[in-house]
C-alpha cells in the first residue's frame, strides 16, 4: 500500500502541459534521488492528447514501477489578452511491476500570465480493486505559484522563482514543500530545487 | 600700405569657389517589408506558447516567414507574392494551437500580395 502511496505523489507531476498543440509531441522526465518518471504525449487536437509514463521508485530493497496509458483532456480554455486559463482531466490505467491493474485520474487547474503563474492539481492512483471504493483510494493535491521577475523574451533565457507544495495525507511526511527555478528557452523548460527538507528536484519538458 | 598687403594676403588664400562640392546623394536604408498580415493573438502567454504558434504559422502555404512577439500578443507574416490566407484559414491555425485570434490586420498595400476580394 505505501508503495502505491508513493506513486500517487509522483505522478502528480504527470499533469505539465498535459495538452499542447495539434500534432505536438512534448518529452516530459523528473528526476529525484531516489525516483524518476518519463512521459510522452501526443496532442490530436486542441483538447486532446494521448501519453504514455513510467514511473520508477527505488526502495532500499525493491523498487516499484507503474507503466501507464493515459488520455489528456483539454477540459476548458479562457484565452484573453493578458492571461490564460485552463481546466485539464486526465485518465489512464497500466500495469505494475507486479502486473497489477492500476488506474489513475487527475485533475489541474491553472493560470498564467506573463509575469504570474499558478496549478493546483488533484491526483488519485490505485488498483483496481481499490477503485470500487472509492474511500479508500490515496490521492495527492499539489499547488504552485510562480513569478517572473523581468520582461519575457522569447528569444533568450526566461527565469522564473517558483514554489510547490504537495499534500499527501496519507504519507508519512504529509507536506512538502519545494521552492524551485523555472527555466524557459525556447522549446525547453526545464525546474530545479530542493525541499525544505533537503530533497532535490528536477524536471525537464521539451517541445518536439 | 601694410594693411593694405594683408588684406590682399588674404584674399589671395581664399579658393576661387568658396562653396564646398556637393555631397553626393546618400541613398536612403532600404526600407523594412511590412508584414502582409498582423494578427492578435489572446492567450500568448509563455515561450511555448510561441513556440507552437510558430511552428503552425509557418507552415500555412505561402508564408515566408513569421515572427511573434510575446510582448505585443502578435504574430506578423510575410506572405509569398500573389499568395493570400483567408482569415477562416488564420483562425483555424490558431485554434488549433489552442488560441484566439483578437484581431487581424492587413496592410492597405502589402508588397507582392493581393488583398483579400
């Protein structure tokens, strides 16, 4: 049960830019000392993508890994002229290690400017079994908020300071809180931090 | 006498013509083509977001080239001679990107394209 505890924490990060544009492709990996997830997704079109992840957790004995299909809603989209808004719905289902049946769902909400950035996401991972009842399944929150201190420049290095906070209840260490760097160049970003309690943090996205 | 001298002196120093020789004609910087078509973009917020707006504008026929600017929310285009985007064409592209058009500009006169009938 605590392994699959864990994995609902880590694919919380599967939600970045769930969508892009049609016919994107975006590369997505996050790497923790002691764990790393790999994504892919495919955008058909403006509200939906399809993808493929696989997280890996290394214990000090065993390892747990969880492979997942998973399709990507474009649930809602405000565009103005200064910001945007998005609700994103994501679901998918795969196979562990121990070819156990998972299932996975997740939710994120954010906003952006150019200058202000913010995600809160939901994410729930579990068997199956664990499915019928809903109860009992584990689930994550994780919010963020983001500022870029100077003027955008879409040619050069974008900078932005960062803080996430995630929220597992049923984790030993329930709360965790990172404050991380967020680089933007061109079709790359890519984060790094360490948490208040000392675990670092990295993850990269590109843009195909 | 003496002043007389210098003042003769003097006149004799000056060059038959006083005027300088005219300054060839400088020729003026080429001037910039202006874009065939400005569009306002709503929802331009990040360098992915012009990434992808990018990638798709560019790929319209008949465009040659394409530049965005995320501080103006606008995607210029140079089009080919006599090669014209509707703006239904322009719209879906940016749909499709996942934005909204605002606006779309098109000079009175864009060099080496027709306006719209």
């Amino acid at each position: 049960m605590w392994k699959t505890l864990v994995l609902v924490f880590l694919s919380s990060s599967a939600l970045a830019h769930p969508v892009t544009y049609k016919g994107g492709v975006a590369m997505f990996s996050m790497h923790r000392p002691d764990s790393t997830q790999l994504q892919a997704n495919y955008t058909l079109n403006r509200h939906f993508a399809i993808a493929a992840s696989h997280i890996r957790k290394n214990f000090q004995h065993d390892a747990a890994e969880v492979s997942l299909l998973h399709a990507n809603i474009l649930a809602y989209r405000r565009n103005s002229a200064q910001s945007q808004s998005n609700i994103y719905l994501s679901v998918g289902g795969g196979l562990s290690a121990q070819t156990e049946a998972n299932g996975f769902a997740a939710i994120q909400l954010d906003h952006e400017t150019d200058h202000f950035y913010s995600a809160f996401s939901g994410q729930t991972f579990g068997s199956l079994a664990q499915f019928q009842t809903p109860s009992d399944l584990p689930f994550s929150l994780r919010g963020r908020l983001g500022v870029l201190p100077f003027a955008p420049n879409v040619d050069g290095l974008q900078i932005w300071a960062v803080v996430q906070t995630t929220w597992q209840p049923h984790m030993h260490q329930p709360v965790e809180i990172t404050p991380m760097l967020r680089f933007f160049y061109q079709n790359v970003l890519w984060e790094t931090g360490v948490s208040i309690d000392g675990t670092p943090w990295f993850q990269m996205m590109v843009h195909l | 006498m003496l002043t007389t001298l210098f003042l003769t002196s003097l006149l004799s120093a000056t060059p038959p013509s006083a005027e300088p020789p005219p300054a060839p004609p400088v020729e003026a910087a080429p001037k910039a083509v202006d874009p065939s078509v400005v569009i306002h973009v709503d929802g331009m917020v990040c360098s992915f977001c012009v990434q992808g707006l990018e990638r798709g504008m560019s790929k319209l026929s008949g465009v040659t080239r394409v530049a965005l600017s995320l501080e103006d929310k606008t995607i210029a285009l140079w089009m080919a001679p006599n090669k014209v985007l509707s703006d239904e064409v322009l719209e879906k592209q940016i749909r499709d990107s996942g934005f909204d058009v605002a606006k779309i500009l098109r000079p009175k006169n864009p060099p080496d394209s027709k306006q719209k009938p």
